[in-house]
C-alpha cells in the first residue's frame, strides 16, 4: 500500500482545478476563465487499491497586492512544504517559457522535492510546440517525467496517477476510502456561488468578491434544505451591478447555483442570496480569516 500528499503549482488558468476535479472524481474546486479563481488550498482524495493519494490544488502563483494575495502565496508555500511530489503545470499553447514560469520554475526548483512536470490542454496543442516545450523545460530541470495531459478529455490523467503512485512511498490510509475531499459541504456551496458569480459578472468585480453561507437548516419531515448566503463586496456601486436591473443576475447567480448545489447534495434547495458590501475586505485581516478558515 502507497500513500502519499501530492501539490498541484501552476500559474492562474494552467488547469489545476480542473486536473484536481478529474483526480478526485467529483466536482470539489470551482473552474472559470478568470485568474486567481482559487483562492485556498482545496484537497482531493484519490483511492486505488493500491495507493491513497491526496492531492492538493493551490492559488494560481502570481505577485500579490494586497493581504489577499499575500495569504494566497502563503498557502502555496505551505501546501508545497513537506509533500511526497509537486506537480507542475504549464500550459501546452505557451510558446516558450516566459517571465510567469520562469518565476515559478525557480520555486519548484527551490522545494527541493520530487516533481512532475505537466503539460496541460495538450488537445490544443500542435506536436511540434509541444516537443520544444519539453526540450525547453528538460534543459532546466531534471523532472522525475513530463508528461502532457488534457484533464478536459482524460487523456494522460491515468498515466500521471501511475507515476505518482511510483514514487510514493508506502504508507496507511490518512482518510477513509469513501471520502474525496476534505472540504465540508458548507465551503463547497460557498465555492459554488461565487463560482457563478465569477461566471456572471464583469471582469472587474470577481476578484472583489467573497461569499459566505450564513445558515443552513434541514425543513423537518422534507428532503429539502434552505441556505442563506451573503455575497460580499468591495464598493456600493458593486453591489447595483452584482444585483443587476430588477434582481436579474443575482437571480442568474442563484439559480445557476441552486442547481450544482441541488446535483451535490441530491435534494431540493432553497437558497436566498445577499449582498453586502464590505469596502476593502482583501486587505482585511479578519474577513481574509473567514475567506482561509480550516
């Protein structure tokens, strides 16, 4: 039996969450287009009948600028101290390394731990690019495998568990074989919503936002659950648009919502959304303590 943690590092939009998902087999960590979408070390729990692996995906590394980034690197570091391999994403259509991975390469190298380099999106991927990638990040690391993956189409993804599983070492099982995140259902429905908020709004609020489940109770006798949540933001005029005319994209939000929520939990959702602002939570200690909390 092999058992073993595993940090996912990549830049913002590589496909860590995406990767993560696929592994863990459930949907656990939210997937946008928008940069910085992960804010918290999400985990992941993999059972084979040979191997636990638990994963871990991590914020998307970049410079910070404010106390929410700040506490975003810091959980990179964190989850990437002390695990049995790194794997780390690069992004096939990349044309050549670039300042983002040169930064990040330089990280990993630094961790001193085993690491796998992931080529992401492969089924986007000219065979000729892809070869210079390999060349390109062969000549700077000695990777224990690279190996090009597209998460979206499972093509890839059991080769890298392989390797993984290969270099771990033995040990007992740290979760129960039922279990596939450590997560609680209360930090997956606040993901959820603001997963459709990111999806919904413009570009220039998401990263403002924050989402809190405020209550959450069974109805007796009914398998039926109402949730109150409050979406947090950073200026009142925010709040107009994340509200949109006449409710409609906060109903958009709530709707798209109820429905992933609903799917996860396999009864009927009652869910009442709020907004709030909260002007400069990213560089308020106590929210950002919220936002990190477990």
């Amino acid at each position: 039996m092999k058992s073993g943690f595993v940090t996912i590092v990549g830049r913002p939009n590589v496909g860590k969450s995406t990767l993560l998902n696929r592994l863990a087999g459930q949907k656990i960590a939210i997937v946008t287009n928008k940069p910085q979408t992960t804010r918290t070390a999400i985990t992941g729990i993999l059972n084979r009948d040979d191997a636990q692996i638990i994963f871990t995906d991590t914020p998307g590394i970049h410079k910070p600028k404010n106390k929410l980034g700040e506490k975003m690197a810091e959980t990179i570091d964190d989850a990437s101290s002390g695990v049995d391999v790194i794997l780390y994403l690069i992004d096939g259509t990349d044309k050549g390394i670039g300042t983002a991975n040169e930064y990040i390469l330089k990280k990993v190298i630094d961790y001193k731990t085993k690491t796998i380099l992931v080529i992401t999106k492969v089924d986007l991927v000219q065979k000729e690019n892809l070869l210079e990638l390999i060349k390109m990040y062969s000549e700077r690391h000695n990777f224990e495998a690279i190996i090009p993956i597209s998460a979206k189409e499972d093509d890839g993804v059991d080769v890298l568990v392989d390797k993984v599983v290969e270099l771990l070492p033995e040990g007992p099982l740290y979760y129960d074989r039922e279990e596939f995140t450590n997560q609680t259902e209360r930090q997956i429905i606040e993901e959820t919503i603001r997963e459709k908020a990111l999806k919904v709004l413009d570009d220039e609020i998401p990263h403002g936002i924050a989402v809190e489940v405020m209550s959450m109770k069974k109805r007796k006798g009914k398998k039926l659950y109402d949730i109150e949540a409050t979406i947090y933001c950073e200026r009142k005029s925010h709040k107009g648009i994340i509200i949109g005319k006449d409710g409609e994209k906060l109903k958009v939000i709530g709707t798209r919502a109820r429905e992933d929520i609903e799917e996860m939990m396999q009864c009927s959702i009652n869910l009442q959304l709020w907004v709030k602002v909260k002007e400069g939570w990213r560089d308020n200690s106590s929210k950002l303590n919220q936002v990190f909390k477990g």
